[in-house]
C-alpha cells in the first residue's frame, strides 16, 4: 500500500497491525457496530468513550470519538515502510462496508437532521430545510422532500461535504485502495464469519464485541421516494450506484404502509427532547472541565508571598 492509495480522511482508517486488520469506516454504513468490533480487538478502553463530555446522544456512538482511540493507529500516521507492508497479498485483511446510497441518505437525514442532534442542530439549525419535529407522517414526507430538493438545486453546500452525506466511492477511494473485500451492510453477517476465519489464521482467540444499535426510529416508506426525489439522488450518487454495484435505485426493506403509526412519529419528538438535554449537560460538563483544568494549571507562589498574591486576586475581583 502507498500513501497515495489512503483515503481522505486520515480519522476513517483504522488499523490493528498484530491482527493484519485495516478497516476504513463510512458513516451510515454500519460503522457503530464495526469500530465497536475493532476496538474490542485492540483492547481500547470503553470507559474512556463512555466517560467522554462529547455530545453523542447515546453510549454507543461515543465510540466515533477517534481522539479516544488509544491503541490504533491510522494509515496516515505509518511510515512508507510499515505502509509497504500491508496488502492482501502480504495476509492483511482489508475492508470496509458501504450502504445503499437511497437507504444511506434517509439513515443520515433522519438521524442527524430529523432526531436533531447537538452537533447538527449548531451547524444547520438555521437552514430553511431544517426539518421541524413532525407530528404527522405528511411532515415528515414534506421536511425530507424540501431537502432533497435543496441539496438537488445546490450540491455545492455545505452539507454535502459532510462525510455522511458525501458519495461513499470518494469516501473509501473506490479506485486506488487494495482492498481485501467491500462488503454491504446486508452482508454484515458474511463479513463477520470472514473476519473471524482471518482472526483465526492470527491464532486470535476470543468473542467479538457485538453492540447493535438503531438510531432511526422510522423506516423508510416508499411513498417517500417519489420521481423527484429519486431523479435528485440518481444525479447525486450516480457514481456510488454504479461504482458500488447498486443497480436497483430502490433500496431493499422498503415499506409500503401510507402512515407511521402515531407513537412512532411521537418517539422523534421525544428523541429530540433527549438530544437537547444532552447537548445542554455537554455544554455545561464542558465549561465546569475547562474552568477545572484553569484552576489545576495555576501557580502558586512561595508560601511566604502567599498572602500579598491572595490579596492582590481580592482586590482583582
């Protein structure tokens, strides 16, 4: 492998060079589950994400914390040397894990947008296409019509630069990294058995942490994916359809019902709720943690000047 051959983003890459493993995550595509995975295998320390004042809103995605990882290094941070060495030809086992991009788009709109979580809400909140906390399924069907229309008009913003809504192809550099394998997330299970059996050839011995996790409360109905929005996203993803294997426009596990039931359109307003008492705790756990680490870098003065320097922070007052 050369360094021209990484992905982008140097955070995506995940590699566990006693196991020859290499993962490059796509966000909504399973990546909760599969970082869970990895860093199991590399013994990263879970408290360490749990106890993190990010803004996450549940345990598991605290996991997308990759400053916390502590055991793992990125593709970028190697040297040439140690990058020459890994291929599937050298018994590295190379994958990631890519998602319908129909079904893909839904999964990150709803749970970054509709659930609005903290980190979406500071960045977007302001957009016309922010949608509102629904209290019918027409609401919800309008608010994701109204943003895939938006980012149809104008693919230049922002928003679309953002990993999970950027095409998938760009994201793993579909054309330049050796991969062992891409897998779909129906093919979870498949890639699983595949790992174990390499895990196993590196005389690995153990349980792979299994954490699975639903952030989107609503499936996607299709009576969602009318002309206009499937026109929009087949001038979007053209490339990730194609590229990626993709050939039906329409994901599988399309429902067909006209309606959410009530309680499942009530459980987003409730989501929402939640998100924002989090991001208000985060906040204010941040300020206490910084105001913390203020007072610990204080130096104090020699004992016999201590009462002059205690007035003078008096009268500063």
């Amino acid at each position: 492998m050369e360094r021209d051959q990484l992905p982008p983003h140097p955070t995506a890459t995940y590699v566990l060079p006693e196991w020859k493993v290499v993962y490059v995550s796509v966000p909504k595509a399973a990546c909760t589950s599969v970082k869970w995975m990895m860093a199991g295998l590399q013994g990263e320390n879970p408290e360490r994400f749990y106890r993190s004042l990010s803004r996450e809103v549940t345990p598991a995605t605290t996991i997308h914390r990759r400053p916390l990882w502590r055991k793992t290094p990125t593709l970028h941070s190697l040297s040439p040397a140690r990058l020459a060495q890994i291929s599937a030809e050298n018994g590295w086992f190379i994958f990631t894990m890519t998602r319908h991009p129909t079904a893909r788009l839904w999964s990150a709109w709803q749970s970054k947008l509709l659930l609005r979580e903290p980190y979406w809400v500071e960045r977007f909140g302001d957009e016309e296409w922010m949608p509102r906390i629904p209290t019918s399924t027409d609401d919800v069907v309008d608010d994701f019509h109204r943003f895939v229309k938006s980012i149809g008009a104008d693919p230049s913003q922002r928003v679309l630069r953002d990993r999970h809504f950027r095409r998938q192809h760009g994201l793993i550099k579909f054309d330049a990294m050796p991969y062992t394998r891409i897998y779909d997330t129906s093919e979870f299970t498949e890639f699983r058995d595949d790992l174990l059996q390499h895990l196993s050839a590196q005389n690995w011995q153990g349980e792979l942490v299994q954490i699975r996790t639903n952030e989107t409360p609503l499936p996607l109905l299709r009576r969602i994916l009318d002309r206009d929005v499937m026109t929009v996203l087949d001038q979007l993803y053209a490339d990730d359809y194609v590229k990626l294997g993709y050939s039906e426009r329409m994901p599988p596990k399309v429902v067909d019902a006209e309606e959410y039931p009530p309680a499942a359109v009530d459980a987003v307003g409730m989501l929402v709720e939640r998100a924002e008492r989090i991001a208000g705790l985060a906040k204010q756990a941040q300020r206490l943690s910084g105001r913390l680490r203020d007072r610990k870098s204080m130096v104090l003065p020699p004992t016999s000047r201590l009462g002059d320097w205690l007035r003078r922070q008096r009268r500063r007052r």
